[in-house]
C-alpha cells in the first residue's frame, strides 16, 4: 500500500498513538482526517500539524457517526485510508470492583463495535478507490491477555478475530485492504495507569507501522510484541506468565 499522497482518517488522533500516526502520514503528503471528542485537545492538535482537518466527533455516538460519514462522504470522496485507532481501557482487578459490567460494555463499545459500525459506513466509499486499506489498531493483549486490563484485552481479542474475517471478506471482491496494528506497552497518557512511562514512543509505532503497510504486512507487531507473539506461538503459557509476572504462583 502506498504511505503518500492518501487520504486519511484517523480516528482518536489527538493524542497518542493516533498522533503520532497522523504526524507520520502529513509529513508524507497525506491529506490527514483527525478526529475525537475533545474539541479543544482535537485542535490543539491539529495546529501542530501540516495538511490535516479536524472533526470533532465520538465514534460511540451514532448520530456523531452518521454526521461524520455523510462530511466524509461529500467533502472527501477520496477516502482511501481508515484507521480506527480510538479506544478506552480500565485498569482493574476483576475480583475487587463492582463495575467490571459497566467497565467491559464500555471498552467493548469503543474498541470493538464502533470500529465494526463506522468501518460498515465506510466501505462503500472505499471501495470507490482504486486502492484502500482499513487498519484496525489492536494490541498484544488480544492473543495474550494482561491481568490488570482484563476486559480492554477481551475487547480486543474480538477486535482481532473480527479483523481476520474482516480482511478474507474484502479480499474476495474489493481492492481493500485490511490491516491490524498490534503495539506493544507504549508511552502515552492513555497507558499510564499500567506502566506507560516504560513503553516505547509513540514516533516508534508510527515508522514501524509505516515500513510495514508500505510492504503489505497485514498484522504488524511492533516493537517487542513481536517476540511475545512468537512466545505465544511456541508456549502459550510461558507467554501468560510474561505478561503477568506478578500472578505468577
């Protein structure tokens, strides 16, 4: 897939992984779409950036969605590149809180099926392209779950089983691509509550997932998650233990 002269829509992109992303593909030559909730931290954003257009909208909300398909679809008819990159996660322990309800249809809603509602609207318009790729950001824990994350992992594990199946459906007919960007612990605001400050930078995934898009990867594991996912492979229990040092008996 081609990393310039694209059109792209970023979800979450004002902070994070999101940015950095959307800071890779405008030094590019990429037309970048960010969008979020927060209008202020979204234009902040934008203005540290070069050919970039931010939309203020909630991927959860379906009305913010509907309007944010029906901008895209008259003012940026050239789309080619979605990359649903927004997400939430709660850091708990499943035996000492009373909302892990609450905490898992909140994570599963933005992780998982508001990724499945705003990619549905899109692809049409994708497949308008002569070439598109969809990228779903998902992460390590949805082949090998962390403890203190418990129902964010579970979201996205069904991220990536829906990705897979994702990606055969569209190879069938269509010129989209599919793509899962899987990142290991990085450092970001969003993963603080687990140890983010020990990451690897966001700057990181972005090159690396740019290097790997360019040559057609479809699951790109970045950073060490590439050597937990060959642990995984290999002794799935040895892979547990890793990510869960403290459990361990």
């Amino acid at each position: 897939m081609k990393t310039t002269e694209n059109t792209v829509l970023i979800t979450g992109g004002s902070a994070g992984i999101g940015f950095a992303l959307a800071k890779a593909l405008s030094e590019k030559n990429n037309h970048v779409i960010i969008t979020g909730r927060n209008e202020e931290r979204l234009l902040n954003a934008a203005s540290q950036l070069k050919n970039v257009t931010p939309i203020v909208a909630d991927v959860t909300d379906q009305n913010d969605v509907d309007k944010l398909v029906t901008k895209l679809q008259t003012e940026f008819p050239e789309l080619n590149l979605l990359i649903n990159n927004a997400g939430k996660a709660f850091v708990y322990h499943l035996d000492s809180v009373d909302n892990a309800g609450e905490n898992a249809e909140d994570e599963i809603l933005t992780n998982y099926l508001s990724v499945i509602r705003l990619n549905q609207k899109l692809i049409p318009l994708l497949k308008n392209q002569d070439e598109a790729s969809i990228v779903t950001v998902s992460s390590i824990a949805a082949f090998v779950p962390n403890h203190v994350i418990p129902t964010y992992a579970a979201s996205k594990a069904a991220l990536h089983s829906y990705t897979q199946s994702l990606r055969l459906t569209l190879a069938k007919e269509t010129n989209v691509k599919v793509f899962e960007l899987m990142p290991p612990l990085v450092n970001t605001d969003f993963s603080e509550g687990i140890g983010g400050k020990n990451g690897i930078p966001a700057s990181q995934v972005a090159d690396e997932f740019l290097e790997a898009f360019e040559n057609n990867i479809y699951e790109i594991h970045v950073g060490g998650t590439a050597q937990l996912f060959q642990l995984f492979l290999s002794s799935p229990s040895d892979a547990l233990l890793a990510m869960n040092p403290v459990a361990k008996s």
